[in-house]
C-alpha cells in the first residue's frame, strides 16, 4: 500500500489534541464537510486529537465517501476503492503528523460511518475501532457489483479480533434499514470483533443519547 499522498491532495483538518489522548477520525455524511463533523469532537472527548479528511466524491454538488446507484444501494466495488484510499492516507496521516502509537477511533455519520465501518472491515490492521452513528453494511452484495466476490473474499480474510464497533442506529431509519445493520453485526462478530449495539427511537441523525453512549463507550476502549 502506498504511503505517498502529498497533504494538498486530500482536503482535511488536524488538531494535535493531547498527547495522551486518543485521535478522533472524523468522517462527515453526504453533504458535510470536515469543518462541519470535527464540531461534534469536543462532546466525545475535549482532549482528543481530530483529524478530519474531506470525502473526494461529488454527488450533485455534496461531498461523499464513494458513489451509489440509488438510495441504500452502494456501488460496493467503489466502496472497496475508497476504503482502501481512506486508509493510505490514515497511514500518511499517522507518519505526518507523528501519531506514533495513539489509539485511532473513527466517528462516522451516514456516509462517513459506512466508509468507516468498510475501511475497518478491510484495513483492520489500520482502523481498529469505529463510532457508526447511523451506518448500515457498507459491503451488502447486490447484482449489479460485478466485482462483489473479491470483496466478500477479503472480507473472509480479515481477522478482526482486535477490533472494536460501536453501532448506534434509529429504529425507525429508513436510510439505515435494521436489517442491513443486522447484516453487518453479524459479519463483524463472525471475522472476531467486539461489537456494542444501541437502538433509539426515530430515524437518521445523532441524539444526545447517542452521544453520552459514544462517550461511555470511548472510556472502555480509548
């Protein structure tokens, strides 16, 4: 995997935080930015380091993760590629700005969830741990992914047992259907990792429920 990504090509933003805490990833949802998401850091955790990188796909002018043919329904090939982009420049990100071995958590919403959530299944040895407010299986096969095998087949391959996710979703989510998430608990669980599950009431966004869950959480696994 190449680590070459000069910083200019990939619109994002950094603060150092402690030395001691850990980093938070910061991964907006369609139509968001890196400005906007890195204000959610301070409830989770005012010590954090954030890194914030912006998503480099367009869709009618908002800014994305990776494409789709419609609503809910990802181009997964697409998906794959993006993660695997994601994850060079986490690897970039960590040698840039001296991380060395602080704990890297991904906080995700929507869109920036579900790249989260595939760059961890795909990259576990890169993206261990993984807040998902409102993310669903980023890595569904449908028909139409022509190159799903491969990806089902590096999925099989991940060993996860280091890994850590905490799901936090509406009941009533059309965006983030149950039983996508479903999916995807069981595929994490199959490959090893540590999964916490929090259903709310009500649809696509992130609560003050969420949030305080978010923070509990951070304290056992940051």
């Amino acid at each position: 995997m190449s680590v070459a990504i000069p910083e200019a090509e990939w619109p994002h933003l950094f603060r150092p935080g402690s030395i001691d805490a850990p980093v938070l990833l910061m991964l907006h949802g369609t139509g968001g930015d890196e400005q906007q998401i890195s204000g959610l850091a301070p409830a989770l955790d005012p010590r954090a380091a954030v890194l914030a990188p912006r998503g480099r796909v367009q869709e009618n002018g908002m800014n994305r993760w990776f494409r789709r043919r419609s609503e809910g329904v990802f181009d997964t090939d697409d998906v794959a590629r993006r993660a695997d982009d994601l994850a060079t420049f986490l690897i970039w990100a960590r040698s840039h700005y001296e991380l060395g071995d602080r704990r890297l958590v991904a906080v995700g919403f929507s869109n920036g969830a579900n790249i989260a959530l595939a760059t961890a299944l795909l990259h576990p040895q890169v993206l261990a741990r993984v807040i998902a407010f409102s993310g669903m299986h980023p890595l569904d096969r449908t028909a139409a992914d022509a190159g799903s095998n491969a990806i089902d087949a590096r999925v099989a391959k991940s060993e996860l047992a280091g890994s850590a996710v905490l799901l936090r979703n509406g009941t009533s989510d059309p965006m983030a259907p149950l039983p996508s998430v479903q999916r995807l608990i069981t595929v994490l669980e199959q490959r090893g990792a540590q999964v916490q599950q929090g259903l709310r009431p009500g649809g696509h966004g992130i609560t003050e429920t969420d949030i305080a869950s978010a923070v509990e959480w951070l304290g056992t696994v940051a």
